[in-house]
C-alpha cells in the first residue's frame, strides 16, 4: 500500500503541468468496459463548481483513494470468495486524454481500475471521485467483464448460425458475427452500468462520502438518452438511481 499511495501523489506534477495547456473540445472515448464518464470541455462550467486547483485536485483524489480502496476490496471478497479483489489503481498521465474512468482486467486477471489526469484534474470535489471510482470497482465486483463477454460470445454464433442459414457466403457471415457481437454486448449495458451506480453509491456512502454529491459530473456530461445501442443510460436516470439507494441505505441507518 505504501508504494502504491507513493506513486499516486506524483498525480500531483503532472496535475500541474497538464494544468498549463488548454483542454481542446472532446467527444465521447471508446474504453475498456465500465469506461466512464466523457466530459465535454470545462470551460462550459462556471460558478461554484469551477475547477480545483491542480494540488487541491490531487489530494481529493489520494485521499478518496487511501479510504475507498481497502473498503472496497474487503466488500469484493466478501461477495466474492476466491476472486481476485486485489484492484491496482492507476493514472493514464498520455497527453490529450479526455476525462475519463475505466475497470478492467490486466493479463493476470487482477482487476484495474484507470483513471485519466483529466479526470482527475475535472472532478469538482471529493465525493465525485468516490462515486467514480467506486463505479468503476463494482463493474468488477459484479462480474460485468465476463458477462459481456458471454453475451457478445452469443450474439455472434446466433448471427452466424442465422446468416448461414440465409444462405449467405463467408464473408457476410463474418460480418453478421461481428455485427451480432457487439448487439449481444451493448444489449446489457445499460443494465450494467446502473447496476455499477447502485453498489457505487454504496461504496461511496460507506466510505464517508455523498454520492448524490458524487453524480454531479453528470450534469457536465452529454446527456446519451435512449440512443439505439447505446452503452449508458439517462443521466437523469442514473442521478434518481443513486438518490433512491442513498435514501433506501440512509433509512436502514448506514
């Protein structure tokens, strides 16, 4: 832990150097699954949620991370008997990289939990990056990865086995494969991640933090609505998600 929480606070140069050069408009990032929150440019945002400065920013984000992460392990063994619950957290410092969250899993199978300097440097308090990270944490104690993968696994036979009986040729059973995959994978997404928002509520909320605080960044986001395959639900759905399992946690005395 000591030399994990040492390489976290070098976040708190590069915050201040990335804070020199202006952040240029930014689209929705392609990540691994669980990718989070895409945020349009700051400049858009004024008033009390203005940024932090880079080493308020940096110490919200160390701090969140010394008290979130041995919680969080301890509730994904508990739920999770023999899996691997040992989450590296790690900053991806590449220049240009639009705010953003990922969970997955490195070649050992051990959970990872990446967020970007611009992230990072966005959040406009403590709570958001609690709510974030432990977004990102459930997505992994929930079994997420897997589940995709079956589901993309499925779609692609299904479609290949539909495109062969139509009496296609092997190249558009290919690309009925492919195209069945990924409608397979986004097919749950939605689900999941409102799933990652309720255990990431809790998570938040157990390690001392307000998660309804926590979806601010939602209101800085492009709202996805109910795009046809999209991968995120409303934002508005996702912020009435928390609230309830606050208020549902809040009642049973947590």
């Amino acid at each position: 832990m000591a030399g994990r929480i040492w390489a976290v606070t070098m976040v708190v140069l590069a915050l201040g150097l990335s804070a020199c050069a202006p952040m240029a408009p930014m689209g929705p990032a392609a990540g691994p699954v669980g990718s989070g929150p895409v945020m349009p440019p700051t400049e858009q945002v004024s008033g009390p949620s203005e940024r932090l400065q880079p080493r308020d920013a940096a110490r919200n984000f160390i701090e969140v991370v010394r008290r979130v992460e041995p919680m969080t392990e301890a509730l994904c063994r508990a739920r999770n008997p023999g899996v691997n619950c040992d989450f590296m957290i790690v900053i991806d410092d590449r220049p240009g990289q639009p705010p953003n969250a990922f969970q997955t899993l490195d070649r050992s199978g051990r959970p990872v939990l990446g967020f970007t300097l611009a992230l990072i440097a966005d959040a406009r308090n403590a709570d958001e990056i609690a709510f974030v990270l432990g977004h990102e944490a459930s997505h992994h104690i929930l079994g997420h990865i897997p589940q995709q993968k079956q589901t993309a696994t499925t779609g692609a036979v299904l479609a290949g086995i539909l495109a062969q009986a139509a009496g296609g040729d092997a190249a558009t059973v290919k690309q009925a494969q492919e195209m069945g995959a990924t409608m397979g994978a986004r097919g749950y997404a939605k689900g999941f991640e409102l799933e990652a928002d309720a255990l990431g509520a809790e998570i938040a909320l157990r390690a001392g933090y307000d998660p309804v605080t926590g979806t601010g960044f939602f209101d800085r986001l492009p709202d996805p609505g109910d795009a046809f395959l999209g991968t995120h639900p409303p934002n508005m759905e996702r912020k009435a998600q928390v609230r309830a399992v606050v208020a549902r946690l809040q009642a049973a005395g947590v």
